[in-house]
C-alpha cells in the first residue's frame, strides 16, 4: 500500500503529484466582489503550496454571475479573472504543486439577493438555505448555455496556467441538483434515471475536454449520499462507472467523515471509500476527503482504495500539514485554534470570521 508521501502519477495524463495530499476546495469569502481573487486569498493558497501539498485546488469558482452562492466568492465567469488566476497558478508552480479551480453553479442556492436573479434548477423546486420562494426550472437552451459557461471557465482557467479544473458536483449544488431524484424531476432528456440525470454532467465533461488543452486535468467532486436533493449510494456508484467510462482523471468523493458507512445499508461494515474502490477501483482514481486529521488517518483511507486524501480542516490548521506525511506519528493539533493562530497560518480576519461559523473550529 502507497504511504501519502509517496507520488502519483495520473494515468492518463502522465502528470505526476509529488505526494496524495490534496488541499479540498474550500470557500473562505475573500475574494473581491467581482469574483476576482484578492491577496488574501492567493497568500492563504500559497502557503499552502509551499507548505507541501501535492495539489492545490481553489475554493468553489462560479462560472456565471447567475451562479454566485455567497459574498466573497471567486469567480471564473470573466476574462478579467485571468490576471488572478495567473498569478495564482504561476506561484502554485512555483512550489512545485498541481493547481485545480473547483468550477461551480450554484443553482437554487444561489440567493437573488446575490445575483439579481431568481434562483434556477434542474426543476422547480423549494428554496433552502434561509431564502423563501422557489427555483425556476432551466430551460434546454439555458442548459446549453450552462455547459458552454463550464466550457469557458476551464478555458480561462487553462489560459492563466491551471493544470485542471474539479467539477463541483457535490454538496447539494447545481451539478448535484441535476444528478439528486428529488431536485431533478424533468420528464426531458436531462431527467429520469442516473444515466438521464447525469447527462447534464457528461454534456460538461466533454465540452471541457473538447476546449481544454490535451494534458489538462478533468476531474469530479460527488457526494456520495445527499439526502436533500436525493443524492442515494447506489445512484453514486453507477454514476462513479459512468465517469469512469467517460474517462475523467479522478473521482472526488466527499465524505465528510472517511470512517462513516453508507446511511442507506447501515449493516453494511464498508466505509464509503471501500464502497467506490470496490466498484471502480481501477478504472479511475479516487480521491476522498473528510475528518482526515492524522498521517494515520491519510494511511487508513489509503487503504481503504483511495489513491489520494484531500483535507480541508487540518490544512486551515497546519499550512504545512502535507509536508508531515514522511512521519507515520504526525497528528497535529486540532480545533478549537485561536484567532492569533489562525491568522499565523495565513488566514485573513475575513477569514478567520467565517471560520467561526463552523462550530467549535475558533476559540
Ligand atoms: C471552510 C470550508 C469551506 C469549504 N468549501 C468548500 C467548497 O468550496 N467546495 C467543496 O467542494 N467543499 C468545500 N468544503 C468541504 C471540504 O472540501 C471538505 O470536504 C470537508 O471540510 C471535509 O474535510 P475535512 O474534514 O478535512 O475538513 C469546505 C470546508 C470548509 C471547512
């Protein structure tokens, strides 16, 4: 079995990361509000590059204007993102790291009071997330349009130096609205069973490998389970085959925590990362995220089949946590950090703000 140290060398691609530490997508609202990527947050992602991850990947990008989730969200839907992003690729290099933009649509959790626009899904479906009201359903030129925007945002990305692009499909978003039964209900070609439901994902897979250069990184975030929007296991699996077989460069599960089983076959002792390596193991490489603390924890989820571990919380933390994989007793401090100790490991006020919204994370 790979220690997390070790490196990994995308099959398709040849492109090698110097270990299986992955820093996750993680939304920290420092950006302008033009979506353009302030110094905080190129600071908060380069020091995470030099503080050894293999890949770095961005918070969660939109891609139109339309699709904006919070204030502070880094945007991709322009070509006056590019300087930005340039420079934020040029100095994920620099470090010798892999850079990923997480691209994302909110769908109905993007709040008008944001966009000007009444939120849109796969179909009408009640808001969540604090607003009243509820989404429109997408019509089939709008989902063309979709595509194109995803198409145009990795384009950009590749443009400013990106080595890939994470579709966000996980975590209730408008990818996820698309693949879940209960938020995608159309009687259409984008609607039905997981192989209907998933075209709209498979449609951008292809327009971001038709645009983006050859060598360019095409991998997907799922969540395995999500009960709001009718994400079940058994859709997730056959859907991982489906991406397996479209070829993409890696499966993104999040888990939320590695150790947890599937809520649907409770008596089933597989952890959800044995549930993916079990049905597609070999075809696509699996990354998986959630409560990874420890280098022993990384070794365990390893062992389970994944071929890489993404941390969120532990790299907030620890910039250089990656850089700790070599010693099979790293097991860092964790939460509740104090704000002066936050702030050491690169987070901006803002951030360290947000962060205390995640309950007992800031002392
Ligand atoms: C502050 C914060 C922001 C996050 N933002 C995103 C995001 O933009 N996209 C995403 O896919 N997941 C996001 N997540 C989820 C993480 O990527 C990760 O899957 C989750 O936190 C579990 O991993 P951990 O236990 O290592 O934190 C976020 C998590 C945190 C803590």
């Amino acid at each position: 079995m790979p220690s997390p140290a070790e490196p990994f060398v995308f099959p398709r691609t040849g492109m090698e990361s110097k270990n299986r530490a992955v820093l996750a997508a993680m939304t920290n609202k420092q950006s302008n509000d033009d979506g353009t990527l302030s110094e905080d947050e190129v600071n908060w992602l380069l020091m995470r590059a030099q503080g050894g991850f293999g890949i770095v990947t961005t918070a969660a990008t939109h891609v139109t204007p339309g699709g904006k989730s919070w204030k502070g969200e880094m945007g991709v839907w322009g070509d006056h993102h590019i300087p930005g992003l340039t420079k934020l690729a040029d100095g994920i290099r620099g470090h010798g790291a892999i850079s990923l933009a997480q691209i994302f649509h909110g769908g109905m959790s993007a709040p008008e009071s944001l966009t000007g626009q009444q939120p849109i899904s796969a179909s009408q479906n009640p808001l969540s997330d604090g607003m009243e009201g509820e989404s429109r359903e997408v019509t089939n030129d709008e989902i063309e349009d979709l595509i194109s925007s995803f198409g145009d945002a990795a384009v950009r990305c590749a443009e400013a130096g990106f080595d890939g692009v994470e579709l966000h499909g996980a975590h209730g978003y408008l990818i996820c609205q698309f693949l879940g039964e209960a938020t995608n209900r159309r009687d259409d070609e984008w609607g039905g069973d997981i192989s209907s439901r998933s075209r709209f994902l498979l449609r951008i897979i292809e327009q971001v490998r038709s645009r983006a250069p050859e060598g360019f990184l095409v991998g997907v975030r799922i969540s395995p389970e999500h009960r709001r929007v009718g994400v079940r296991l058994e859709d997730s699996l056959d859907l991982a085959e489906i991406l397996a077989d479209a070829g993409i460069d890696f499966l993104h599960i999040s888990c939320w925590d590695c150790s947890w089983r599937s809520s649907e076959f409770p008596e089933d002792p597989r952890t959800l990362t044995e549930w993916f390596s079990d049905r597609v193991g070999d075809s696509v490489p699996i990354i998986s995220a959630g409560a990874i603390w420890s280098t022993s924890d990384a070794q365990g989820v390893i062992g389970h089949g994944a071929d890489m571990i993404a941390v969120a919380r532990a790299a907030i933390g620890h910039h250089d946590w990656a850089s700790n994989m070599a010693d099979t007793e790293y097991d860092p401090q964790r939460p509740p950090f104090s704000s002066s100790h936050l702030i050491s490991q690169g987070l901006s006020e803002t951030f360290v703000d947000y962060m205390r919204s995640w309950k007992g994370f800031v002392e």
